[in-house]
C-alpha cells in the first residue's frame, strides 16, 4: 500500500463520504443545475446551494451567494485578478506566491499593470510592514498567499488585512494551503477576494474550488456565457453567483466538496489540525534528529500548515523522491512546487526541495515509514 505524503498537491485518499456524494449524485440527480423545472433539475440545483451553504459556514461568509464556484485555485485567482485589475493599478504582493497568482500577475504586468514583489526572510515569513510601505496612491490590491505550498510559513495575515482596510484597496487571500486547516473567518482577517479549492484541506474531488467575493467588490466576468437566468438578454446577469458562473456545474464534484465541508465541520477543524500537528511535530523532530537532511522553513514554535520541505545532503531531491516511490513506495513531491519565487526566497532553487505534506488522514505509521525509509538512504550514502 502507497504511503501518501502528497496533500499539499491534493489530499487523498477521500473521505469515504465524498466518495458517496458523487456517487449519489451521478446516480440520482444527473440533471443539469438551474436550466430547468423538472424535479432532477431542482435536485442538482439544491446540491449547489448546500455546498455554498457549508462553504459560508466554514469561513464565515454571511451570504451564501457570495461563494463562487470555479475549477480550482487557479481558476478563483484568475477570475478575481482579471476582473479586478487594470492598467494602470497597482498590486502589492509577495515573493512567495505561487505561479496560480505569480503568472497572472506577470501576464498582468506585461499588460500595464504595476506590480510590487515584497522581499520575505529566509524562512518565507514577510513583515506586514514592507506591505505597508510598498503601497502607492494607485495601489489596488494587496494580494497574499496566505500559507506556503513549499515550507509551510503562515503568513500574518490579520495585519496585513489590516493594513489593506486602512487604506482602502482590495484584501485577496490566496488560501489554497490553508482553506480546512487553518480557522479561517472572512470578516476576522478583513478578506474581500479568497480563492480556495476544493480538493485539498476541503476533502472535495479534484476540479472544484471557490472564490469568495465580499461587499462591495465589483468583477469584471472571465467568461460569459450561459447561466439559466435571464436567457432574454445578452448581457450577462449582474447578480451574484451568475456574473461569475457560465455553463454547466460540475455538480458531482461539487456534491463531493460538500461532502467533504460536511465531513470537515462535523469532526471539527480544531481537533483534525490537532490531529495533524502530532504528525507534524512527530515528523519535524524525526528529521531533525536524521544526519545529512536540512529542513527549510520555519522553527516549530512558529504558526505552519503541514507542508515540510527538506533536503538530503549529496542526492539531488528528484532522486531522494524517486527511490522513496520504487523502493519504499513513498509518495512525496521533489522540485520547485510551481513556486520558484518562494524556492528563490528560501535559497532552494534551483534544484527545490524534497516536501513530504500531511493530513488528517496519515497516520503515525505512515510518518514512520517516512523517517524510516530517509534514515537508511542516508545511511547508504555514508557507506
């Protein structure tokens, strides 16, 4: 049986419930969402409305139509950069980001957009106050991975969503490594944009994700196209969620998200973080403890997700992630993660890091295969 330290990519294996969901859903309620009045039509369209609930529920979002469905991340961050940005406005980020937000933003730029890449410290930590003094009368937007896919470094995002308040620019948060982890309120951390997906800390299948839209935030649509509402007219509908949605759902993937949010709300996000960070410390000592391996990123007594990135020292981490899959039948992820800016932050690159990344459904064993299997490559290269 594979031991799976992949979470970070995407958490597997599903809960059995999720599984069931969509399941249930491709049996049951097949029907397309919203583009009709039959009963099936009706059915999909409440698995819909149900899963906003939940995702409402889980950040605290007050209006359930807030919650915009999209295909991932990705998707969110596109959707909420290009419809936010124009040449001209300034954006304030991080030299952290992933390329879901560094590739919009280079695109953007090319495009006229101004942006600013603050500088973190070598544990991928950034000072609100370099935030704060990179802002400019035609700054926008601060945008703000709020925790790292490559060391797991908790960004400080109350002040900085402090800051983006005070000055009157658009807060977005990318939770993609911390979304079902970390307690995540949408009003507590000043949020008006969050792209989330759905198949990581939210135990949803791959192909689903949100993005949060708060208040008087106005998006430009990424797309347009059908919705089921106001077929008369050519102009897409102004109102939330149909502005930002066309075409058809990917109901049984969002049937599973739900499923997943129901899972999460009903074990507790408390207790599973719990859960997880006994694996973590429980890893973290392990390798420390491992001579010839480097751990990157921050000391443990500081706020992380579980995402540990390390290195062997004399392999290249392709081959430490390659021997882990073929003779121990360890998953993990070597390279740069899709985030060569935070590798270049952290002095990784470019060869990156070998990242072993948990949830709550690894166990005690599956961290001891892990230090197990790293102690005897180690020990082979001593030889």
């Amino acid at each position: 049986m594979v031991v799976y330290l992949d979470n970070a990519a995407t958490t597997w294996p599903k809960p059995a419930e999720v599984i069931e969901a969509v399941k249930d859903c491709l049996e049951n309620k097949g029907a397309n969402p919203g583009r009709g009045g039959h009963r099936l039509s009706l059915e999909a369209g409440h698995v819909l409305l149900e899963t906003r609930e939940r995702i409402a529920t889980l950040f605290g979002i007050p209006d359930p139509l807030r919650v915009i469905f999209t295909l991932n991340a990705t998707d969110a961050i596109n959707i909420g950069l290009r419809g936010v940005l124009s040449p001209g406005d300034h954006v304030v980020t991080t030299s952290m980001e992933h390329n879901a937000a560094a590739r919009p933003l280079y695109y953007l730029a090319k495009e006229g957009v101004e942006v600013t890449w603050v500088q973190a410290d070598s544990s991928g930590l950034v000072d609100p106050d370099d935030i704060k003094k990179s802002l400019r009368p035609n700054t926008k937007m601060i945008f703000l991975n709020h925790a790292s896919n490559v060391c797991g470094t908790v960004q400080p995002a109350i002040e900085v969503g402090q800051i983006a308040r005070e000055a009157g620019v658009i807060f977005f948060l990318d939770a993609a490594q911390s979304a079902g982890y970390l307690d995540i309120k949408v009003d507590d951390l000043k949020v008006d944009l969050m792209a989330f997906p759905g198949h990581k800390g939210l135990y949803g299948p791959q192909g689903t994700g949100g993005l949060y839209v708060g208040p008087g935030v106005n998006l430009r649509p990424l797309r347009v196209g059908g919705t089921g509402s106001s077929s008369e007219d050519l102009e897409q509908p102004p109102i939330l969620p149909d502005l930002l949605e066309s075409g058809t759902p990917n109901t049984p993937g969002i049937a599973g998200l739900g499923a997943g949010i129901k899972y999460l709300l009903g074990k507790g996000v408390a207790r599973l973080r719990a859960q997880t960070e006994k694996l973590l410390d429980t890893l973290l000592n392990g390798l420390a403890e491992i001579p010839k391996v480097k751990v990157i990123g921050p000391a443990r007594e500081r706020e992380r997700v579980p995402v540990v990135s390390f290195l062997v020292e004399g392999l290249d981490p392709s081959e430490v992630a390659f021997v882990l899959d073929k003779v121990y039948n360890i998953a993990v992820r070597p390279g740069l993660h899709c985030a060569p800016l935070a590798h270049k932050t952290l002095g990784t690159f470019p060869a990156g890091t070998v990242r072993a990344s948990l949830s709550s459904m690894n166990t005690e064993s599956d961290i001891e295969a892990l230090l197990n299997a790293i102690t005897q490559i180690c020990q082979e290269i001593a030889r």
